[in-house]
C-alpha cells in the first residue's frame, strides 16, 4: 500500500509527456482503490485481532442467531450478524448471549476437569477451592481463582461439593432434611446446625419420618464428598444479569463490559457486596440479561419424573440425562415441573443416531409430542428423512409433558435427542415484552 501511494504522488510531480497525462490519471485512480481494497480485506480477514468474538444471541422470541461480538457498554452490545452487518442494539431486547467462543460450555454442573463447587439457593454457583468455615461456625468460605475470597451463609447454601461428581444438577424436590454423602458412598441425614474447625456438625434424624432428632455428630471435612441442605430456592427478581463462566461459576452481575477481548463484570456476592472483576472474554460460556425480567432456564435444571418409560422389544429403555442433552426412546413420555412465570419452550429435536448402524435409519420415524396439562398437543415430526426439527411454542401451565409416538414402522431406531431446551420465565411484576407470550 505504501509502495501505491509514492507512486502516485511521483507521477503527479513528475514532468511527463503529453502522451502520458492519461497514465498519471489511471495510476491515481489504481493506487486508491488498491487502498480502498486492502483496507477491506483488512477488516473483513483479520477481525479475531480486533477483539471479534462468535456467540450465538437468542431473543424473547427464542429464535437465535450467530453474531460475532465487537463490544458490551452503557447497555448496548455491538456486533457483526450473519452478513457481516455491524449492529449497536440495546441488550434488554435480548434474553441470553451463549456459545461464546463458538463452543457452549455452561452446563448445569462444573466443567473442565472441575469438581469442587458451592451452589447457593438463589441459584448462584462458585467452582474454586474450599477455604473453611467462618469464625462463628454459620457459613462457609470459598474461594474463586478469578472472583477471589466469597463468604457464603449455610442458610443461603443449596450444595456444597468437596470432591468428584457432577454438583447439583437439579433440585428434584423439596428437601426436608439435609444430607451427607461420604466419601464411601455412605449417607447421613438431619439437620447441619453449623461447621467448625473439625468438620460439619450435624443433629441426626433417628425419629423416623417426621421424627424428633436425635443427638449430633461432628463430620470430618476429609470424609465429606458433599453435602446438601433443605434450604428453600429463592428467585432472584432485582435487575441484574446472570453470567456463567466456562469453568461452571455462575454469578449475578449489575454491570457488565466488553471491549476487545477483555470481559469486566461486578457481581453482587451474598449479603449484597459488590465485587469487580476483569477476565479474558474467553472465559465467559453465557450472559443471561435481564431484558425486563425474562429468564431462560435449561430444560434440564427442573425437576422430571418418568411417565412411561419405553420399552422396545421387551427391552427397558430409560431416558438418559448427560449435561443439557436428554435421550429418550418411543413410545414413552416425562414430565417437567414448570416454574412460575414459564411462556415458552424451544429445542431442537434430533434423530439419534449414536452408536446406530446406518442402513436402519431408514426405518426411523417418531412424533414428539409437546403438551401443558395434558392439553395444547404440538407434535413435531422426527424421521430418517427429516431427522432434525425445531421446537419452540407458547406454554403455560405447572408441567409440561413431552411424550414420544412411534410412527407406522414401529419403535425401530426412534431414539430422540433433545438439545439445547429451554424455558422463557417471565418473573412476577416483569412487563410482558416482544412476542415471547404468543
């Protein structure tokens, strides 16, 4: 580009031929649009370095779209859509930014390897290391290798895991007692009354069901795999936005910036304090914003119970739950208790073919049927010759059942893969926005 610009300004200095006016024209004329058009390749080829990083944005209207994010400030987000567009929008027209990075790594555990995590009744979670308990013996101190040293109150604890597993995956159901698992897979219940320097101390329930209970017991920490309270879920309902990292923390957050690829956020702790951090925006997996008081909630974070379970050939098949991702086998069905406030539901269905010999595809082809309290029926086809569908519809009601219908050729390879399901929550007093009730 250089080298075409000094060519330009030397031939229009130079004293030419009368011949050679008309190349001195064309060379000026060359030497701009070579500029023009290596500038554009420059932006169009080279954006990953100006900080440019792919996401998947998803609506009220649950629809998503592949953008790349150029930046995050004041309340409006910046980014290319599909064809290469650069759009400023407000990001309250919005309910969730995932994928970041191209990979969605927010399941409803810890990921990468980590398998240590307190997960908090307003349905806040910390991976990092176990510190100890507070002075007093009534919570617990963690620390977060980004966020830094939080202090946590047992009565705001759901879970808390010190070794292997996969955390709380869901809340099935109200807890009355809390529990213990030991290390050796051993179980205690009753009431944890507070920690100390030894372990957790806890009153034992030995009246049966609904019984008194009886003494207490002091837990080494060194035996502990985990412990869950009984604790009730509280909805968090102020205006902040929930960020989720790769390494499975998910946090509330009141301000939120991007530039580059450089991510700040300050999250509201228990007890209300505001702490700031900065990361690369590499570590975020998901932004869920507040956009007027909807919430997306992964399908698999409600608590499911099996209707019918499948049975093929008077073989058992189970429905099988790994992350955000469940299998199931026609003719069967479950059943989701829904949140208050839930308007809609989206995922993709899916032939699965895993672990299928290929000449038998053929032969598959189910119904997915979507329903609220057994009424509103959506069937949504699934078959060798259409093997991905797209859900996503109105609901309302306290469960939603998803049944699977076998088709004319029998329960032959008709194996669904539910991906990516959600629910739009509207939280009470949240004004009705876009479409996402229709």
């Amino acid at each position: 580009m250089t080298f075409v610009v000094f060519t330009s300004r030397f031939l229009s200095r130079a004293v030419l031929p009368t011949g050679a006016v008309r190349l001195q024209a064309v060379a000026g004329v060359v030497g701009r649009r070579c500029c023009w058009g290596i500038l554009a390749c420059l932006l169009i080829f080279v954006s990953p370095a100006f900080g440019v990083t792919p996401a998947t944005l998803i609506g009220p209207d649950l629809n998503a779209q592949a953008v790349e994010v150029a930046s995050l400030n004041d309340g409006t987000l910046n980014y290319f859509d599909i064809q290469r567009t650069l759009r400023s929008s407000a990001i309250d027209g919005f309910v969730q930014l995932r994928s970041i990075g191209g990979e969605d790594l927010a399941g409803p555990g810890p990921v990468r390897g980590v398998t240590a995590g307190v997960w908090l009744t307003d349905g806040q979670r910390f991976a990092g290391d176990w510190v100890g308990p507070t002075p007093d013996g009534s919570g617990l101190i963690w620390r977060h290798p980004t966020i830094g040293t939080v202090t946590i109150p047992l009565d705001e604890v759901a879970q808390v895991n010190w070794v292997g597993g996969d955390g709380l995956v869901v809340r099935r159901a109200a807890r009355t007692m809390d529990t213990v698992t030991l290390t050796n897979g051993d179980r205690l219940s009753g009431f944890v009354s507070s920690l100390n320097d030894e372990g957790v101390v806890l009153v034992l329930n030995t009246g049966g069901a609904g019984g008194d209970g009886g003494g207490s017991m002091t837990i080494p920490f060194g035996r502990i795999a985990s412990m869950v309270l009984s604790n009730p879920y509280r909805s968090r309902v102020e205006p902040y936005h929930r960020v989720t990292l790769v390494d499975g923390t998910r946090v509330w957050a009141d301000e939120l910036r991007i530039s580059g690829d450089r991510v700040y956020c300050r999250v509201i702790l228990p007890g209300g304090l505001a702490v700031g951090f900065e990361s690369p925006v590499m570590e975020l997996a998901r932004i869920d914003f507040w956009a007027g008081g909807l919430r997306l909630i992964d399908l698999t974070e409600l608590p499911m119970r099996t209707v019918d379970e499948a049975s093929v050939f008077g073989l058992t098949v189970p429905v099988r739950v790994a992350g955000r991702s469940v299998r199931m086998h026609a003719p069967g069905s479950v059943v989701y208790e829904l949140p208050e406030g839930a308007v809609r539901f989206a995922g993709v269905a899916e032939l699965d073919f895993q672990d299928a010999p290929a000449h038998i595809t053929d032969w598959s082809d189910f119904q997915v049927v979507v329903s609220v309290q057994e009424v509103q029926d959506q069937r949504f086809p699934v078959s060798g010759s259409q093997p991905v569908t797209r859900i996503n519809t109105p609901i309302s009601g306290p469960e939603l059942t998803i049944r699977l219908d076998p088709g004319v050729n029998g329960p032959i390879l008709d194996r669904l893969l539910l991906r990516d399901a959600v629910i739009l929550v509207r939280l009470p007093g949240a004004e009705p926005s876009g479409d996402s009730g229709r």
